[in-house]
C-alpha cells in the first residue's frame, strides 16, 4: 500500500474533535475579552460538529449531517443575537473586559 | 482505464499551471479593453502608442507596477495589511478552478482535460469563494488605519455581503430546473437543440438580469462602484495601497469580472455548446473537434466583458443608500419571486 | 492521500485553535477561528460530507465570522490585559482542561467498533445519489417541519439583532430637549 491510499482511523477524527472542544472550553474560562469568550464557544460548536460527522460517516447515516446542518443555522442565529447583545453591552459599560462586566446594576 | 492517483496529481497541476497563465494574462488584456472601450465610449483613442493597437500597455503596466516605490504607511497593522491583498487576489482566481471551458471526458483515464475540478458541489464553491473574498477588502480598509479606507471598506462589505444574497437566490431558479449543482450537468442539460434550450430562452430570463446586477454589485464595478469613487472616498478600501499590492487588488477586480461572466455563460448561455446546436455536424480534426467548444466559451465570456465595460461607460453610479435600498427591496423579492414561480413550473411539469 | 490530507488540515485545526487562546487582540482570534473553520471544512470534504463542507465555507466562515471581524472593527475591541482574574482561571482552569480532554480521550480510545475512513467513501443511505440529494431528500420530506422552524428561528434572531443592536436601545428617549411651541 504505498503512501497515497493509507486509511484514516475514525478515532483520529473523534480525538480532534475533543481538542477542539477542550480547547473551547479553556478558551472560554481563561480569556478576558468578551468576543474572544463568545468565538470559544462558537470552536466548542464546531469541535461538535465534527464528531457528529464522523459518526455520520461510520454508520453511513445522513441522519448525522442533518443535524450537523440544523446546528449549523442555530449558532448562525445564536451568533447574530449574541453579537448583538455585546455591542449593547459595551455601548452600557464602555468595556469588553470579561472582569469589569461583572455588575447587574453599574 | 483509470488513472492513478499521482498521475491525476500531475494532470491537476498542470492544468492549473495552465489556467493560472491564461487568467492572468486574461486580467491583462481585460484592463486594455476596459480602457480602449471606455476610451471609443467617450470618443477617443485609449492606449495606441504601446505596440499595434496599444497591445503590449498591459506588460509595460505590470513593468511599472512592479518598479514603483512600495510605501507602507508606519501606523498600519502589518499582519493584515499584507494579507488582505493576497486574500482578495487568491479568492478571484480560485473559483476558475470548477469552471468547465471546453467538452467533458476529453482526456485520458478518468481525466477532464478542460475542467480542473468536476465537484457535485461547483456551484456552491464559487458562492462560498465570495463569501470569503469579503475579508479581503474589510481587512484592507481595517488595518490601513484610515477614515477614509475604513468606510470604504465598510461599505463595499455591506454592499457584498447584501447582494450575496440575490446573487445566490438567483442561483436557485437555475438548480432547480437542472437539479444538480454540478456544473458540468447544468451546461449538458442546456446542450440540446443550441440556442433553444439555453436557459435564458427557457424560463430564467429574470433570473439572468437579476444574476447580472447582483454580479455587478458584487464585483464592485459601475454603476455600484461607490466604494472605489475617488470623488467621495480617496479610493476607498486601497487608498493606502501602492505599486504591487494595489495592482493585486485592482487584478482581482477583472479576475473577478471574468468569473462572473464565466458563470454567466455557463448557467445561463449554454456554456461551450453552440448556438447553431445540432445543424452543422462536428468537425473530423480530433483538435479542431475539441477546441472548438472552447472558442464559443471564449467568445461568450468576451461578449460578457464588453457588456461590463460598455455598462461601466454608460451608466452613473448609484447613492449608497439607493444601492442598499436596491438590493434588499428590489432585487431580493424578486429573486424570491422568481424561485417561487420556477418551482411551480418544475412540479407542474 | 488521506492521511496526509487529514494530517495537514487536523495540524492547521489544532494550531488555528492554540493560536486563539494564545493570542491577545481579539482579531487574530478571530482570524485563527477561520482557519480552525476552513480546515475543518476540509475534513468533512474527507469524511464524505460535500454539503456541509461548502456551508461551512459560507455559512461558518463567509458570514459569522464576517460578523464577528465587523464587531471586532467597530468596537475597536483592543489588546486583553492581564489581571488577577486571568492568572487564577490560568492556574485552575488549565488542569480541569487537561483533565475533561484526558476523560473524553480515554473513552474514545477504549470504543471498539470504530472503523476507519478512505478517501472513496461517499454515503450510501436512502437512495443512493449524489450527497446533496441524500441529504435534501430526507430534510424536504421527513424533516419539513423542523426546516421549517428553522426559518421562523433565523427571522427571530433578525428581529432581536435588528432590535438590540439599534441606536437608542436601550437610552432614554428623553435626551432630546422637548421644544415647547408656544
């Protein structure tokens, strides 16, 4: 088998698919800056997205991609009402730092 | 007989190689229409001086681009202020990649010879290689810290991510009629009778206009060149550009106008297929046979580049209010429209 | 093939994502998301998902992440500082991060059944055909409704950006002097 048709252990793709995930969750408990906070999770969902098609692939399911596609639309709105509230935010507090934010009332 | 992989390797490459030279030789020799065209519109010569007919002014222009002094500016943000041309010039030349310019399964083993990539999905890859040549021109105004670029570059953004929509809305009547995405399938579809079943005469007729006014806004050209008016933004998103980043944003311009005018003929003028269809009978010459086809894509992408110019010369440029008022009330609507009655012809028939 | 592909993508994945916590102005950030997003596109191009590569390019990177880069421009959101509060989730976090990828890891490298994926696999579910019209076939028949919602959902979120994100959300109305015409 020369080098051009080796196979990809599907386990490969899962353990990418955790170290995104882990890596969108450190991002989302170290960084300070409020958009930085919000792209971690949006890595979080992709790290997911990735998992769902790889199992789509091993069980030869569309089901998987269906449901990659609907998570797809929903951080695409998420993401539009999510920027959104933090452009209201710093038009209130004049600061995207995650630790200055951290008052209900100013 | 198929070929291996490496072989299909070593084909790929060198049709890129190949493309990539006639595309941009094709970017070249479009700046010299423009400015002959335009020149005849507004009744004077244009360049005449360099070569017959002025035909070598684009070498002696890329000559000088390259020999100009190369000013950066000390307060930009380095990083992107040199990848937003290389962006913006990469994004215009990679969507010629799925293009077919010339009849299928001409080649050896399982080879398109005039196709670099044949993908199920070609039609989408040249909408998502415009969603993502956006960042081309936001981080060009962003990093060049400058009023004047950074609203220019904010418009000419909005402007492109507002007439995506149509542009790809647009997209649907034609799939839909086809029911594929590939666009191998979508020009073979059209190659029966010639000019008859080419769909604009059948069906997408408002679809075609819409594409093309959309196409106009996307590429940034009159009349929604607001971005670029020199009289109200200094240039816009590359004023703070010169010599050869500038020439890449100002090639990735016409590179972008032949790929549109590439999809155009390909999804609504039949592509490589003549006119004339079946009444005249191929030629014998196995050459002659397979580059004919290529001749009548070529030409239609021609004509497609005048229409562009002559527009350009014409026409005078929108308000940006009137351009964001256009896309999003007039042309959205009716491209939605015109998928609604598309699809009531394809279930009803 | 497929396993330098998917060595080269998965190392562009990785990096773009370390390049995101390690980097402190917002917009290199998000400029790494995109290449972790691009990468990612083409593996699901390897996987056999044509579709969802494609929308990834356009939805995921041609339009998010557009919308994230204008944010970043507009607020002019500028370099992170480094404070009491960032050391401490350094210190504990980077440990229960560690921990949470050793679990998950763990469990993946014990399942068995897992198979292996070369480059010609395509996805062979309801009736055969391109990929798209797998996927299309059961997202127009069996799932119209949640398809359905879908739309309704993206049209909530236009209202509620559209309404958030206006000028004078929010301020009191009361800023403009009330003329007395008398």
């Amino acid at each position: 088998m020369n080098a051009f048709s080796r196979e990809v252990p599907l386990a490969w793709y899962l353990l990418l698919s955790a170290a995104l995930f882990t890596l969108g969750i450190a991002g989302f408990l170290f960084k300070r800056n409020l958009i930085t906070v919000f792209m971690s999770i949006e890595l979080m969902l992709n790290g997911v997205n990735l998992s769902f098609v790889t199992f789509a692939q091993q069980w030869h399911a569309v089901k998987g991609q269906i449901f990659v596609f609907f998570v797809m639309v929903v951080a695409a709105a998420e993401a539009a009402v999510g920027l959104a509230i933090i452009i209201a935010v710093f038009r209130a507090r004049a600061t995207l730092a995650v630790d200055r934010i951290d008052l209900m009332k100013l | 007989m198929h070929v291996t992989i490496f072989e299909f390797f070593l084909w790929s490459l060198l049709k890129v190689a190949v493309v990539t030279v006639v595309m941009l030789l094709g970017v070249a020799y479009t700046v010299l229409l423009e400015r002959k065209l335009v020149g005849r519109i507004q009744n004077r010569w244009g360049p005449s001086r360099v070569g017959p007919f002025g035909l070598l002014q684009p070498l002696v222009d890329g000559a000088k681009s390259f020999l100009k002094e190369d000013i950066i500016p000390t307060g930009v943000y380095r990083p992107l202020y040199l990848l937003a041309p290389i962006l913006a010039l990469g994004c215009a030349l990679m969507s010629i990649a799925v293009v077919p310019f010339g009849e299928p399964n001409v080649g050896p083993g399982g080879v398109h010879l005039f196709e670099i990539a044949d993908l199920n999905i070609g039609l989408l890859i040249i909408l998502g290689v415009t969603s993502v040549g956006v960042y081309g021109i936001a981080l060009a105004g962003w990093s060049s810290n400058n009023k004047y670029s950074l609203l220019g570059s904010l418009r000419s953004s909005a402007q492109l991510i507002s007439y995506e929509l149509a542009l790809g809305l647009s997209l649907v009547g034609v799939v839909l009629q086809t029911g594929s995405l590939n666009l191998r399938v979508i020009v073979e579809k059209q190659a029966e009778k010639g000019i008859v079943t080419w769909n604009i005469c059948g069906m997408q007729f408002v679809a075609f206009f819409i594409y093309l006014m959309a196409a106009y806004a996307e590429t940034n050209r009159s009349p929604f060149d607001l971005p670029e008016a020199e009289s109200e933004l200094t240039g816009g998103y590359h004023t703070e550009y010169s010599s050869m980043k500038f020439a890449m944003f100002f090639m990735a311009e016409y590179a972008n106008m032949i790929t549109v005018g590439c999809v155009a003929t390909l999804l609504f003028f039949g592509g490589w297929t003549s006119p004339l269809g079946d009444l005249i009978d191929p030629p014998q010459n196995i050459f002659v046979h397979a580059l004919f086809p290529i001749f009548w894509f070529v030409l239609k992408v021609f004509c497609f580049l005048f229409l562009y110019v002559w527009v350009r010369g014409t026409l005078p440029r929108f308000r940006y209010d009137q351009l964001m008022n256009f896309g999003w009330r007039i042309l959205m609507p009716l491209a939605i429209l015109n998928i609604l009655a598309t699809s009531l012809w394809v279930a009803y028939h | 093939m497929h396993l330098i592909l998917f060595v080269v993508f998965a190392g562009f994945c990785l990096a773009g994502a370390i390049n995101l916590l390690l980097q402190s102005h917002p917009i290199n950030s998000a400029l790494s998301l995109i290449v972790v997003m691009t990468s990612l596109a083409v593996l699901y191009l390897l996987l056999g998902a044509e579709f969802l590569a494609i929308a990834q390019v356009i939805v995921y990177a041609g339009a998010i992440m557009v919308l994230f880069t204008f944010v970043v421009m507009l607020l002019n959101a500028g370099r992170e500082e480094r404070t009491l509060g960032s050391r401490s989730a350094r210190n504990v976090g980077f440990p229960a991060a560690v921990a949470i990828l050793a679990i998950i890891a763990t469990i993946i490298l014990k399942a068995q059944g897992l198979g292996t994926a070369q480059l010609s696999d395509g996805l062979t579910d309801v009736k055969g055909g391109t990929n798209i019209e797998v996927l299309s076939t059961v997202l127009f028949t069996r799932l119209l409704l949640p398809f359905e919602v879908t739309s309704v959902l993206i049209l909530i979120a236009i209202l509620g950006a559209v309404a958030l994100a206006r000028h004078g959300a929010g301020e009191p109305s009361a800023s403009e002097p009330k003329v007395d015409n008398q």
